[in-house]
C-alpha cells in the first residue's frame, strides 16, 4: 500500500513538473515569436581577465535586469568564432549581433576613426572622455549604418606607447632605424614612418614570436595589453610617450538594433553606458597593477618630453586638418573643453 502510494505521489509530481515545463517553454517560444524575449550573439577577441571582457559580462547582468529578464547576451570571448575581421563580416551578415571591435579596425568601414590613430589629438584622458561620451563620439558611432553597423558605445583602451628590446626611446630619434610592428592601420604606419621606423604589421597573436625572434625591433600598445601577452619577457624598454588614444567600440548589425522597439534599444544604450564607465575604472586599476608588476620583472619606463615627438608629427597633422573627411573634425575636437573628471 505504501509503495503504491509513493508512486502515485512520485506520478503526480512527474505529471506537474512536466505540465510546468511545458507551460513556460509555451511561454518562453510566445517571446520569442512575439519578440518580447530577445536573446543576443556577442563575440569578441579578448581573454576573460581583460577589463572589456568583464565589462561585457556586466553589461549582459545589466541589461537582463533592467528589460526584467527579457532580454539576454550570450557571450563568445577569446576569438571562439574568428579575429576581428572574420566577427566583423559575421556580424554584417547577421550570424552574429553584436561584437567588439578596436577603433582602428573600424577605419575601413568609417573614415572618420582615422581621427584616432592621429598623434596627440586629445590633451589627457579627460578631454578624450568629454569628446567620447558627447555629440562627436555619438556621431562617430552612427557612421557606420551605411556598412549595416550601428554602433552603441566606446571602451577604454588606454593610450598607447613604444617599447622595444634593446632601447629606451627617449626621443624620435631614437625609433630611427628600428622595425615596429603596428596594426593593420595605414593611419598606425604612417604615424611610425613619420617618426623615423620601419612599420611592420603583423597579427597580434604572432607578436610575442616575432619579438622574440628579431623580425621587429619593438612594437606599439598600452601597458596592460604588454603586461598580460608577457611582451616583458622580451622587451626590456617602455616609452610613455602616448602617442595615440584609440577606443575599443561595442557595434550591432543594423538589422538587429532596427528591429527592436524603442523601449528596448533604450535598454541596451542604458545597460552599455553602465557598462562602459564601469570598464574605465578597471581599466584604471589593471594598468596601475601592470605598472607595479613589469617594474618587480625589470622592464625599464621612460617618461620622455612629447614636445619633440609633437614637433616630429606635426607634418602629418597638418596633412590631414587639410583633409574634407577629418579637417573639421579635428577642429571640433581641440575646441572641446575637458570636463569629464574620474
């Protein structure tokens, strides 16, 4: 009798667990069919431990919390679905939705993130936040929609620097002579032949072998990314010379951000915003913990006068405020005052 009880009450509990699941996943595929419940593809090139890629994960906390759940990012980090070019294809494609991308990969499909490859534009981090989180930055953003890529905001990636093997740079004539790897930027290379070296692109994951084979004599980043490729155990020298500030940007294909109603793509601008001043103070804390590290492993930082690399670039500079894509860009930005304060 007992036994034929517990059964009974195991078959009900079967019964009632199975007409529950079945009821929600009628729930969950009304969502989905109706498009109050969307999910999202975001795919990226970073390691988890980088301030981006935490900052992502807390933008997909965000958003789930601020739609009340009806909206949700799975994430692919670390080149799981390709490099930056192949997610940038998926992505106007429509295989994925959403993805990070550095500013100056984007150059090819919105002439005007040439801006940001250009030499001291932005006097200090302040004045480049007030241009980022103001009208220029979100104009920037929206340039892409003629490629179907709408951008929703920036990251920090810090501004980037020389370091080299067997040098310290210390003045522009100090990088005569020498191979640098540089992204695949013609703004990048022209920069460093402008400086006096040999630009050498080559794919970052192939870096660290390159350094430490002698095919380039140094290369071109901002310290954390130096700190966590191990780029110290090669290269003895960092110059904080700053000679550029280029952002990661968060991009969607058009079709998807088109796609939603208002309310939710005021969510995802809400959830990214969060998600991008939060990245900022990582980003802050991650170069000073790099900072303290490469000095305890012997790497050797220079602070040198950017005076005389100013002086060196200002061809360059005057080349493209001739220019009718970023000449007027260039002047708004410089007339922008720096308000932002971290």
């Amino acid at each position: 009798m007992l036994k034929r009880f517990l059964s009974r009450i195991a078959l009900a509990l079967l019964t009632t667990g199975v007409i529950i699941c079945l009821i929600y996943a009628g729930v969950a595929g009304n969502r989905l069919r109706t498009g109050k419940y969307r999910v999202f593809k975001l795919a990226h090139s970073l390691d988890p431990s980088h301030p981006v890629s935490k900052s992502l994960v807390y933008m997909a906390e965000q958003l789930q919390n601020i739609s009340g759940g009806t909206m949700k990012i799975d994430i692919y980090p670390g080149c799981v679905l390709g490099g930056e070019a192949e997610m940038t294809e998926q992505l106007q494609n429509g295989i994925i939705d959403m993805m990070k991308s550095s500013g100056a990969a984007m150059e090819v499909f919105i002439p005007e993130m040439k801006v940001f490859g250009l030499p001291y534009v932005f006097r200090n981090r302040y004045h480049f936040w007030t241009v980022l989180d103001g009208a220029i930055g979100r104009e920037l953003l929206d340039k892409g929609q003629t490629k179907h890529i709408y951008g929703i905001c920036f990251f920090d990636a810090g501004s980037r620097n020389f370091y080299t093997r067997d040098r310290a740079i210390n003045k522009p004539e100090d990088l005569e002579g020498l191979k640098i790897r540089v992204q695949g930027s013609r703004m990048a290379m022209r920069l460093v032949e402008t400086l006096g070296a040999s630009p050498t692109p080559i794919s970052f994951g192939e870096l660290y072998s390159a350094l430490q084979q002698g095919i380039v004599d140094g290369a071109e980043n901002n310290l954390p990314s130096f700190f966590s490729n191990k780029h110290y155990e090669v290269c003895k020298y960092f110059s904080f010379d700053g000679h550029t500030m280029i952002p990661d940007m968060l991009i969607m294909n058009l079709n998807v951000w088109r796609n939603l109603n208002q309310q939710q793509q005021q969510w995802i601008l809400e959830a990214a915003e969060r998600a991008s001043k939060y990245e900022r103070l990582l980003w802050r804390k991650q170069t000073q913990e790099a900072l303290k590290a490469c000095r305890k492993l012997g790497v050797k930082f220079s602070y040198p006068d950017k005076k005389a690399f100013i002086r060196k670039v200002a061809p360059l500079l005057q080349r493209y405020e001739k220019s009718s894509v970023l000449g007027e860009l260039l002047r708004r930005i410089r007339e922008t005052p720096d308000k932002v304060r971290e």
